[in-house]
C-alpha cells in the first residue's frame, strides 16, 4: 500500500528501518541440479508452497530447477559461499566429504524411500557431522532403492561383467562388487550419456524411468532393491542468520514433515514410474530367485566392513554408526 511505501521511503532516506514486517519481504534463491520434473525439484516446489503459505508471504522462494544457479558438484560450496542461499545436494557426488551420512548408502537394506529419509535425519542428527558445520540443514531425504535399468536384459551376474553401468557414491561400489563396468557421473548428466551410448544403463532409482523418459532406451528393470542414494537440503549460515525468527520457527518446523513427506512421493512415484514404464514403453521387469540374490548379496560382504575401517581411520566410530543405522531401520519401517 502507498502507507507502506512511504515508510519505506522514509526508512531508506533515514537509514534507520521502523518498517513493518510485510514491507520487508525475504526473498531466497534455492538453487537444484536435475530438471524440473524429476523428485529433488517436485520436493523443492513444495516446501517453497508451504514456506509462503506458513509465512503468510513474508518468505519468497525462487526456485532454480535443471543447474540454472548451480550444478550438481559445485552444489555445496555454492551454497557455502552465497552464490545460492539454498541448494538440494546428492551426497554420493562427493562421498569423502559426506563420510557419516553416506554410511546410509552401505548395502543395509534400507527398505523404501521413506522409512530410509527419517533414519538420515535421525542419523544427522544424533552424530551432526562436522561436514555441515558450515550450513544450515533445511532438511534430508533419501531415493527408493536403486535397481538396475539396461537397454539390455540383465538376469545373472555374467550380464553385468564389464557392462557400462552409470551410478555414484554408495551405489557405485556395489556396481564394482557384482563385476560391472561403473562409470560415475550426476544423474544431471545420465540423460545425454545414454542417449550417446557412452553408458547402457544406469543403476538408481526407478522413477527416473518416467521423470526422465529412460523407458524409451532402457528395456529392462531388475529388480536389486540393495541401495538408495541420500540428499540434503541446505542453507547459506549468513541467509539463514539474517532470517526473522518467526520464519526460522516455520523452517525448522518442516525439516522432519518434508523428509517423510519427500519419502512417501517418491515411494508412490517409484510404483507409478513402473507401470507407465510397462505399459506405455513395453519395459520388462526381472526379478532374481531367493538364491541368485544371495548370489549376489554375498559379492557385497566386504563393502561395509571396508567403510567401517577407514571411517574409523578417520576418527569416526563407524562401527557405531552402521549398528545405529541398523537400529534405526527397525525404528522407522513400517
Ligand atoms: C536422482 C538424482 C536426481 C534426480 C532424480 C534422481 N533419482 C535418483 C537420484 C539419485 C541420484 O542422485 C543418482 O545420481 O542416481
């Protein structure tokens, strides 16, 4: 209103600022590395929703969707440095950086995306690793498990000796155990890749199948349900410091509601990408007998023991850190 204006004004010329609180809009820059369509942005459209409603419009979000602002590996320290104030980061890009959180990318048998997001947060939270020192965390959430999408069939390990699979972090070193051909990039980059045959599959999550159209090359899923893919969403300290407490009370508020809430549409999403993907692109589904996946899980054995020696030559009770996951497992399944 012209009243409004006109106390600006004055504060302006003044210097001084008896400005009231719905002239002084915050506007947030929230910066995510994959296109629009797919979950890491359909999650940041709706906490930008429910931050404006629960704000009553004091908060303004700008979302940046596909790397317009920043791009999956300069995620965090963009974020750190102000070039954004919040950015959606996947973790298994840098894994050494991420050491505690990405225990939850060991081959633990997280069962879906939901019960998996709440024992990151709870994981976060209890030992508040000193790799977000330098954030503000807004919230975590993980993927469904990964399972293998290929243009051709994969039903025995033989398929996969030296088949050029793309994955990351976690994930990636399960491809290795079973013999593939891993090759590691953002799931930002996975689209041209398949398309240029430099890969001939990927190993994630399988709404990427609708989100990202892979139904159209990849003609087999199957079924591993070993491993899922853990994200955070974080915010400049400064940004954050500077935000009214009224706002930082609705933000906290939503750290947990938007972790179950991420984990729930991507569980329904999971199973809806997958009868799209049968129906309106003829993709089959293979799943492994009771003995071929332990076959297989057994070629996976020495991972976590491995991860729980050099986390421990770091300092870190790594041995502590998969018994608690292990724990929290059984905590939040449903
Ligand atoms: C992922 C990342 C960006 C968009 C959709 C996605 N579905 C699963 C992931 C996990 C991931 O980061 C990856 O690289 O497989």
């Amino acid at each position: 209103s012209l009243f409004f204006c006109v106390l600006a004004a004055i504060a302006f010329v003044s210097g001084t600022s008896p400005v009231p609180a719905q002239a002084k809009k915050v506007s947030l820059n929230y910066a995510n590395f994959p296109p629009a369509p797919t979950f890491p942005c359909v999650q940041m459209e709706r906490w930008k929703t429910e931050i404006e409603k629960r704000t009553d419009g004091a908060v303004q979000i700008n979302t940046f969707p596909g790397g317009t602002l920043l791009g999956a590996k300069e995620m965090m320290d963009g974020v750190i440095n102000g070039q954004a104030d919040i950015g959606c980061i996947c973790m298994a890009y840098q894994p050494g950086r991420f050491t505690v959180t990405n225990a939850t990318s060991l081959p633990l048998n997280i069962p879906d995306a939901k019960t998996g997001s709440l024992v990151l947060l709870d994981l976060y939270n209890k030992y508040q690793p000193e790799a977000f020192d330098k954030v503000k965390v807004l919230t975590m959430f993980v993927t469904a498990p990964a399972n293998i999408m290929s243009k051709a069939p994969v039903a025995e390990l033989s398929d996969l000796k030296g088949l050029d699979l793309r994955a990351s972090g976690g994930a990636a070193q399960i491809l290795k155990a079973w013999g593939a051909n891993q090759v590691g990039m953002p799931m930002s980059d996975t689209p041209e890749a398949l398309q240029k045959g430099v890969v001939k599959g990927l190993f994630s999550s399988l709404e990427v199948m609708k989100d990202l159209k892979f139904a159209e090359i990849c003609k087999y899923i199957t079924i591993t349900d070993t491993v899922i893919y853990p994200f955070a969403v974080i915010m400049n300290k400064g940004s954050w410091d500077k935000l009214p407490d009224d706002v930082k009370q609705v933000m906290d508020g939503m750290i947990q509601e938007q972790s179950a809430w991420t984990g729930e549409y991507m569980d329904r999403h999971v199973s809806d990408s997958i009868a799209w993907s049968k129906k309106e692109h003829q993709v089959e589904v293979i799943t492994l007998s009771a003995e071929k996946k332990a076959e297989w899980n057994a070629r996976l054995a020495p991972i976590t023991e491995s991860w729980i020696k050099t986390a421990q030559e770091k300092g870190l009770p790594g041995d502590r850190i998969v018994k608690d996951i292990k724990t929290l497992i059984e905590k939040h399944a449903a």
